[in-house]
C-alpha cells in the first residue's frame, strides 16, 4: 500500500511539473527586432514630465520583459516613438457640490515602431489607460498624488502595449 501511495504521488507530481506553465515574457518584440531606441514621448498634455514619466515605463517593460535591447537610434533595428496626446481628469465622487473626493485620469496615447527604412512595424492609435486618486485639501499630497496615478497609468500601458506586440505572447 505504501509503494501505491509513492507511484502516485510521483505521477501527480511529474504531472503538474510538467503541464506546460512557463513564466511569461522573454523573446524579442515583433520577430527580429533585437535592439530598440526608445525616442521620449512627445507630450501634448498639459502633466509636466508626462512624456518622461511614459518613456521611462517603456524603458523598464522592454528591458524586465523581453530579449531586446534598448540602445541608441544608431545601433537600434527599430524605433519607438510617440505621443501623448492628452491627460485629463473626471470627478469620480464628492463629498459636497464643491469638494470633490476622487479623480479619475486617464490617458490617451498613439505608439509606433518603425524600422532603419522608416516603414511602420507596429502602431497603435488612441490607446487608453485610466487610474483613480483621491484628492487632497493639501495642495502640496494632491500633487503627488496625482503624479503618482499619472506614473501608475504609464506603467500599465507599457506592459499592455509590450505584451501585445510580442512575438511570444
């Protein structure tokens, strides 16, 4: 009974040991692009360090999730560049007619990658991400607040754009 036990227990475990799940990332984005310039995104927003704050994000997701190298245009296969196109904020809830609780923000971002020649390899248009954030009286804590959702919707459309364009994904 006891040997029973031990050959199922192994076959259970060789089972889910080898089911497949592998972690994600890794690869390069879109087929042979293995080294990227990432031009900073031109910023029509009116969030200072709005621009700085997405390509940054880009920067970071290339580098922790994928094979391809972040290098100069000169040495790049391809390029990344883009824009900002607005950041704005909607009242999500009051506490009053004149105070307001929590903001949401949202943002909307056109991306492309282009190759030596020019010709796109990968674009997307109106790109959306929004992240909430409550208000504060103190001037000084909305603002960094505020910057702080600004920073968290950069980074959650760094990973959603990168996955889409893997190769892997």
């Amino acid at each position: 009974m006891k040997n029973l036990k031990w050959v199922l227990f192994v076959c259970v475990f060789a089972f889910f040991a080898s089911c497949g799940y592998q972690f994600e990332g890794g690869g390069y984005i879109k087929n042979d692009v293995t080294r990227v310039a990432v031009k900073v995104l031109e910023n029509k927003s009116s969030e200072t360090g709005a621009g700085i704050a997405f390509t940054n994000a880009l920067i970071r997701e290339i580098l922790q999730k994928t094979d391809t190298k972040v290098v100069d245009e000169s040495q790049a296969t391809a390029v990344f560049e883009g824009t900002i196109k607005s950041i704005t904020f909607a009242t999500l809830s009051r506490s009053t007619t004149e105070s307001v609780i929590e903001r949401r923000v949202t943002a909307t971002v056109d991306l492309k990658l282009t190759n030596k020649d020019g010709d796109v390899i990968w674009s997307v248009k109106d790109f959306t991400s929004d992240e909430e954030y409550t208000v504060s009286e103190d001037k000084i804590t909305d603002e960094s607040n505020k910057r702080e959702a600004v920073e968290k919707i950069a980074a959650r459309s760094a990973e959603k754009l990168i996955s889409k364009m893997m190769i892997n994904f």
